[in-house]
C-alpha cells in the first residue's frame, strides 16, 4: 500500500498564532505555505507595505521636487540681486562721469575765454611795435589786462570731493546638507585626568573672550557656580568675538584676527553646530544692534572719505 504524500502546515499558524493548520496555499513571492485565512492576511500585510512604500516614495519625490524648485527660485532671485546692484552702480557711474565731463566743459570754456583775452593783448602788443609813433599811455593797460588774466589763471583749483569706499566684490550662495551630527550624551564618573582637562578648559574660557556673557535671569546662569567649575552663563563661540548684539534669544557679531574678517551668528538653541558665518568685505564695523522695530541686525561700518 502506496503512502500518503506529507502534507504542509501552515507556517504563521505555527509561528503566529500556536495552532496547527493544513497549508492550502503558497505565496510565489516568499515560497511560505499557507492556509486560507493565514493567505489572506499575508497578502494585506504585503500590500499595506507596497502602499506604505509607495506613500514614502511619492513623499520623498516631491520633497525633492520641493527643493528643485527652490534652487532655482534662489538662484534666479541671487540672479537678479547681483544684476541689481551692478545696475545700480552702472547708473551710479553714468552719473559721476557725467558730472566729471560737465567740469571739464566748464574749465575749457573759462580758458577759452581767458585765450581770448591773451589773443587780443597779443594783437595790441604787435600793433605797438608797427606803429611809427609809440603810445607809452597802452603799456600800463596792458600789463593790467595781464595780471588779471594771470590771477584768473592762478585761481584755477581742481577741487575734488570724493567718496568711494573700498570694496571687494562677493556674493556666495550654496545648498548644503545641514543635518546634526549625533553626540554621544552618556555622562561618565571623572576621573583624575579627566578633572584636569576640565580645569584646563575652565582657564582657557575664563582668559579668553571666545564665548557669550548670556543674561543673569538666563536659566543657564541659576545654577550655582564655584572656581573650579566652568560659568554655566559662559558660551563658547566659534571665533573671537570684536563686536556683538542680540536679539534677546541669539547673538550676531564680528570677528577680529581673522583673515578676511568674519560675521557670524551664534544660535543658542543649537550650540552642537558650529556658528554660521560670512566673510565680511566691507570696511570695519564698529558697532552693532539689533532694531527691534524692523527686527533686524543693524551693522556700523567705519567712512573713508577721500579729498
């Protein structure tokens, strides 16, 4: 007598829900025997997770689609500033070599006025020497007609008045990734060398004055301090602070021992990254606030006039 062929178990009956079915059916895709019902829910669960994918997919695409458009937004806006700007110094230009060719029309005209006077006492001069009689009464006439002339030419100045500050020209815009970089937090007992470098960083925080002095009401500034710990009212920024303002709740300021100068913007809700910065091309600041009307920083830049 022949034996019966073995008969498949249902594999999520077993591993799922401890009971034992006979497999009636068999997914292609993952070759597992199922029964009816264990089919059914196998194939909601796949297609629950194609839609979930397809949902993540069309989320991701137009994100991207999203930051395309922006790119190009940007860029064509940068695209029309610099256009702008240069425009309006072109037009600037125009006007002061406009103004320089109007001051040389009128220094030409004076002097061709004052040649014409020069022509007609020459012509006087010649005359008296052909003449058979000499009239002695022209000759203080015309040496007055020639100091006028001469003091008219003295009198001459070039009178400039010029202020054209020095420039260098930079735009930048870029599209970067900016993701957090994840830190290890898991706090450590101290250690003898570990209670060195902290003091250590203590004394470099106190002598320098790479950090920002935050409010005494600031909750970082309540806890209580002592002279080997570290002010928790004292933050590190990335470069040495000149100059600085805030807007109650971040700091903007300019550098000094920087080559190009910098201003940087120091973002207290997110000290793990470093400070955002410009390299700073125009003449030197020397003061900064923050306009709470128009809620905007407010930079003094030192004037350079040149006569």
């Amino acid at each position: 007598m022949a034996a019966a062929p073995p008969i498949d178990s249902c594999v999520q009956c077993a591993s799922k829900y401890k009971r034992t079915r006979v497999s009636l059916c068999r997914c292609n895709h993952c070759s597992v025997s199922f029964c009816f019902d264990c089919m059914k829910e196998h194939h909601e669960d796949l297609q629950e997770k194609i839609t979930h994918l397809s949902h993540q997919y069309n989320e991701v695409h137009e994100l991207y689609q999203t930051k395309q458009q922006m790119i190009e937004t940007e860029v064509k806006n940068a695209r029309c500033e610099v256009d702008e700007w240069f425009n309006q110094i072109i037009e600037a230009k125009k006007k002061i070599m406009d103004n320089i060719e109007q001051a040389e029309k009128h220094g030409q005209d004076h002097l061709s006025e004052i040649l014409t006077k020069l022509q007609q006492i020459s012509i006087k001069i010649n005359g008296l020497t052909k003449e058979t009689l000499f009239d002695l009464t022209q000759i203080p006439s015309l040496l007055t007609d020639l100091d006028h002339i001469q003091n008219d030419l003295k009198n001459i100045v070039g009178n400039k008045k010029a202020k054209l500050p020095e420039v260098t020209f930079n735009y930048e815009i870029n599209f970067e990734s900016t993701s957090v970089p994840t830190t290890d937090v898991t706090q450590k007992d101290p250690s003898p060398a570990t209670e060195t470098s902290q003091s250590c960083s203590i004394e470099k925080v106190k002598s320098s004055n790479q950090y920002v002095v935050l409010d005494e009401n600031d909750e970082a500034c309540q806890a209580e301090t002592s002279e080997d710990s570290a002010p928790e009212c004292l933050l590190p920024t990335s470069f040495p602070i000149d100059r600085m303002a805030s807007d109650g709740i971040n700091i903007m300021y300019s550098t000094y021992d920087t080559t190009p100068p910098m201003i940087a913007y120091c973002d207290l809700k997110n000290l793990q990254v470093g400070d955002r910065y410009r390299h700073w091309h125009q003449l030197p600041i020397v003061d900064m606030i923050y306009w709470k009307s128009i809620e905007k920083f407010i930079c003094a830049r030192m004037e350079r006039s040149i006569q």
